[in-house]
C-alpha cells in the first residue's frame, strides 16, 4: 500500500456517517494490517518509520471516537517491541499483520461479550428507545426476543436511525420511527433507553452521537433507566474539557440558503454520568 493509497483510506475514515466507533477502529486496524503486509523486502528503519508516521495519521483521524486512536496506540506498542527485536522486514511485516489479526479479533469478541450483558437486561415485551447506529448495539439487537419493541429515533443530520430502523424491521421487530425532537413524546412509552459510546471520559460522561444528552435528559426527567452499552476500549483518561467534539461540514444540513457560517453540525454530544444509569461493558454492567 503506497502512500497516496493510505491517505485516501484516511480521509475515507475521516468522513464516514455510517459506521460507530467500533467499527471505525476495526478498519484502522485492517488498514495498518494491509501496511504491514505490503512490506516483504526493503530497508527495515523505513518500515518502523513508516509504520510509526500511519500510526501517528490513524490516532488523529477521529478525535472524538477514542477507540479508534487506542487500538491505533495498542498496535503501536507492539511495533516498537517488534522494531527493537527484529532486522529482517519480512519478519517485522509477518509479526505485525499477524498482531492487528490479534487485535481485530479481540475487538470483536469484546464487543461480543457486551452485547450478551446488555441482552440479557432486557425483558420479554419491553420497549427500547435509542438512537444512532453501534456495532454494539446492533449486535444486542441480534439477542433480543422478538416480542421487544422499539422506538428509534432518525439520527440527523445523515438518518443512520433510519438504516437501524429498516434492520430491525426486516428481523421482525416492532418498530417505532422518530425524528429526535420527539424523544420528549415518546421516552415515556419506553422501558428503558439505550445507547452506544463512542468515548467514555475519565469521570464516565459519555460522548455519543448528538441527540444521546437530550435522550438522556428525557429519560431522567420520565424515570426511565439510561444505559449505554460499549467496549472498555473506549474508556480514555481525557476530561471534558479537554476533548474535542468533531465538527462536519454544516452542508449536510440542508439549508444553502443560510451561510455557512450562522450554522453548526457538532456531531456528538457528551451525557454526564448522573444521567447514565448503568454503563455495560465486556465486564458486565458498570
């Protein structure tokens, strides 16, 4: 993979709506895995110099998903071990393929293991009421009876809700649709909420997809339980005001007839932890 390859991969990983943080990380680490590989033969420094400058463009691509720099760094870790201890290359590219298979295979398994946790909180015949799209959640949803109902809200400005939506449909759930200015309406007719994370910071706010501060103030103020189910992985050492929320282009908005400059389009928001009533992990709930 040469370099113009890599960048474009970047930029791809920068401006995707589609996917969670979970899964964002997972496609940084079969990116670094595909860098790896394409070093057969050649000098061993530029592969550890390489290697180390994609590692150091991966952990900024997404600053508001820390998953994604943290599975970034964890690969790291190891190219400095395999950089002090190996000279030929094509060891060096066998060993660190061979870690970020190791690593994507454990992010899967951890997410596994949370999503089994968080099913197993849910009754027969509840309604959730959640937003966004999560990898997490989505494989939650895949171990939930069928009688559990949903409402799901659209996730603007881009609708993923709406791709969630027609997934559960199509696996034969009850199936709710809202815009997010209706979750006031509609958290009263639920059982419990739901979210993803895409960052957890160190006094456990969680940062999600925007719309998840009002479910969670909606939720508190209806005393219906907030959860938000995600991998540790996510958990980072940051306070919040020292976290950057991502801003995207206000042109996803919809409204050229406004200037760009009297718009905004912050992509998540950050629930404090009195908010949450539980956060569910890999280990079990929080």
């Amino acid at each position: 993979m040469d370099e113009g390859e890599f960048h474009t991969e970047c930029e791809h990983l920068r401006a995707d709506r589609s996917y969670g943080a979970s899964a964002l990380a997972r496609r940084a680490l079969e990116l670094l895995q595909r860098s790896a590989a394409t070093f057969k033969t050649g000098e061993a420094q530029v592969f550890c110099t390489t290697m180390e400058e994609r590692c150091t463009a991966l952990a900024r691509v997404r600053p508001s998903m820390a998953v994604v720099s943290t599975q970034v760094e964890r690969w790291r870790a190891e190219l400095e071990r395999v950089c002090a201890e190996c000279d030929a290359v094509a060891q060096m590219s066998a060993r660190m393929a061979e870690h970020a298979a190791q690593l994507l295979e454990d992010s899967r398994s951890v997410c596994d293991a949370a999503a089994t946790h968080m099913a197993s909180l849910v009754k027969p015949e509840q309604t959730i009421i959640t937003l966004s799209s999560s990898s997490t959640l989505n494989a939650t949803f895949a171990r939930l009876p069928e009688n559990v109902r949903f409402i799901v809200a659209e996730s603007r400005p881009l609708n993923e809700g709406v791709g969630v939506a027609q997934h559960l449909l199509a696996r034969g759930f009850d199936v709710t649709l809202i815009t997010e200015a209706q979750l006031g309406l509609f958290v009263p007719r639920a059982d419990l909420a739901l979210i993803g994370a895409d960052t957890v910071l160190a006094d456990g706010s969680v940062v999600n997809k925007a719309g998840s501060y009002l479910l969670a103030l909606a939720a508190n103020a209806a005393g219906i339980p907030l959860y938000s189910c995600h991998e540790s992985f996510k958990e980072c050492p940051l306070e919040r005001a020292d976290f950057e929320i991502e801003a995207m282009d206000v042109a996803e908005l919809g409204h050229a007839e406004i200037p760009a400059a009297a718009q905004r389009n912050l992509y998540f928001d950050c629930t404090p932890p009195h908010l949450i009533h539980a956060r569910v992990t890999e280990h079990g709930v929080v």
